[in-house]
C-alpha cells in the first residue's frame, strides 16, 4: 500500500513541477515550494520528460 500511495504522490509532485515550469518558474522557486533542492528538481523533470507519455 505504502508503494502505491508513493508513485502516486510522485507522479503529482512530478506533475506540478512541470506544470510550474511550464509557466515560467525557475527552478529554485519550484524546489523551495516542493522543499527539493534546484538539482533534484532538474533531475526530477529530466527524469520524467524521457519517459514515454511524460511532459514535453
């Protein structure tokens, strides 16, 4: 259950991100609000834009 609930709030905070970019924000702005670093949002965004059906 655990597992579940964790891909799910990872495809959320994924898509939000996104979602931020695409509007604009930078990528310190989008870690300080996910409470990531710059680097792990850029790695989390790479991440999902190479995957098949990810953002663009």
């Amino acid at each position: 259950m655990r597992e579940a609930l964790d891909e799910v709030t990872d495809a959320a905070l994924d898509g939000g991100m996104a979602a931020a970019k695409a509007e604009g924000w930078g990528l310190r702005q989008i870690g300080a609000r996910a409470g990531l670093s710059h680097e792990k949002v850029r790695y989390r965004l790479a991440r999902v834009s190479d995957e098949p059906g990810g953002p663009s």
